[in-house]
C-alpha cells in the first residue's frame, strides 16, 4: 500500500484507537462502527497533521480506507514537491 495509507492508518490507531487487526484497504469506516461526523473530526485531524486540504464531505462512512487514502494522495500530490 502507499505511505498515505499507511500514514492514515497510523492516524487511525494511535489518534482514534481503533484496532489495527480490524483494518484493511478495503474495510468501510461503517464496519469500524464510525459515522459522518467520525469523519468529519478525522478529515480535520488529516488536514491539521498532513497538511492536506480537503473538503469535510469528501469521504463518507461507507467509503474504504483504501479510497479515503487515494484521495488523500490526489490532493496532496500538488504540494507533495514544495
């Protein structure tokens, strides 16, 4: 997996506490039993940690943790040289 993946889900258990063993790039945020506004306070944790700008309704509860961490990627790739 990519370091962005990696990096959010270190987010997830150091920050949140959630189980590694219960993670994957294809686990939903609704099987970790995390809803909308779960998200909202980790898309504002990302960009304050990251430094990466994203909307708060990028990514939903039944996205995966895999596709939350690509768009990740897309929208730190044009700061990614700075």
């Amino acid at each position: 997996m990519s370091a962005m993946y990696d990096r959010l889900v270190g987010l997830l258990v150091d920050r949140f506490e959630v189980d590694r063993a219960e993670i994957g790039a294809d686990t939903t945020f609704e099987e970790l039993d995390m809803d909308s506004l779960f998200l909202v306070e980790l898309l504002l944790v990302i960009q304050s940690e990251f430094g990466v700008q994203i909307e708060d309704d990028a990514a939903s509860p039944g996205d995966t943790i895999g596709r939350v961490a690509e768009i990740l990627e897309r929208h730190a790739a044009p700061t990614a040289s700075s």
